[in-house]
C-alpha cells in the first residue's frame, strides 16, 4: 500500500467508525483532522470533498456487509447463529442504522437499499425457519422486524441480552396472532 493510501486509509477508518456511532453528523472536517492531528488540507488532498468522503464510505460499508453476507450463508440457524454474527458485527449494523434514520439523503438510501437487498435474501430462509412460517411470510415479517430494529436500536443498547429480548418479542407476537386466529 503507498503512502497516500495509508494515510487516506485513517481518515476512511475514522470516519466508519465515527458514522457507526453518530451518523453523519460526526464527521466534520475539522474534528477528524483534529483526533487524527492531521491538516484539514490532507482530507481535501484525498478526497476532494465531504461528498467524495462519504461516497468512499459507502463503498468501504459495501464491502463489509459482503464480507458479512458471506458468513450469513453459512449460518445453520438464527438463534444464537445470526445474533451473534450480528453482535459481533455491531458497527457495520450500527452504520446501517444510521443510513436508514437519514434516508432522506440519496446516497445513503441507495446504499441502504442495496445492503438490504442482499442481506434479506441470504436471512429470510433461517428467519421463516425460526419463527415457523413460510418464506414468503418470512420476507414481509422480516421487513417488519428489520425496520423496527432500527427505529429501536442504540449504540448503547445493542448487547445480546436486548437483541435476544428483541427477537423473541417479535417471534411471540407471531406466535400469539396465529394463536388469535387474525383480525374479528
């Protein structure tokens, strides 16, 4: 790797972690240069832009929910396989979180989209399977389930212990609806 990857490389690795927790929000200039104690002139040097910053970590958060979506493929079962796959990913779904609190922004409704699009095709076979419905169910209960995840979700409260209460209040309120025999 040259110099002037390497050095473009802290600013990306910062600014992940920095949406992670904040969002967008976080990632000013002038405090990204200040934690890495690096000129503002150096970020401008890379990337040109704030727009080109977060169009390169999009790409970066692309790459680590493929990574990510390779090991769901895997997966022989949703609990505990893919909730702790989740918790030991908690900035790549963190990160996610952000995009769909502010996808209202082009760029990150795009990407949201595109992550989800892989991610729900690889997830909806063990979720059917775990809650007992067919794949077709599955797929809308899950987006269901996924949204109020990340209406739900902090940083704060992204443990297993919250995340297996989660799912098992999403997979008993199924459970009691079938039971109820739907609306009267």
């Amino acid at each position: 790797m040259s110099l002037k990857t390497d050095s473009a490389k802290i600013w990306l690795d910062l600014g992940y972690k920095l949406f992670s927790e904040e969002g967008h929000e976080g990632l000013q200039v002038e405090r990204l240069s200040r934690i890495l104690g690096r000129n503002k002139s150096a970020f401008y040097h890379f990337f040109g832009d704030k727009e080109t910053y977060l169009e390169k970590l999009m790409e970066i958060h692309l790459k680590k929910e493929e990574v990510l979506a390779s090991k769901l493929i895997k997966l022989k079962d949703f609990n505990p396989g893919f909730l702790s796959l989740m918790i030991e990913n908690k900035e790549e779904i963190m990160f996610q979180t952000h995009l769909v609190k502010n996808r209202d922004l082009k760029l990150f409704l795009d990407t949201y989209f595109e992550v989800n699009q892989k991610i729900e095709k690889i997830v909806t076979q063990i979720w059917g399977e775990f809650i007992g419905v067919s794949p077709e169910v599955a797929s809308k209960y899950w987006r269901l389930i996924r949204d109020s995840f990340y209406a739900r979700i902090t940083s704060k409260s992204f443990n297993e212990d919250w995340l297996s209460t989660f799912v098992e209040e999403a997979k008993t309120i199924l459970v009691e609806v079938q039971k109820d025999g739907g609306p009267k």
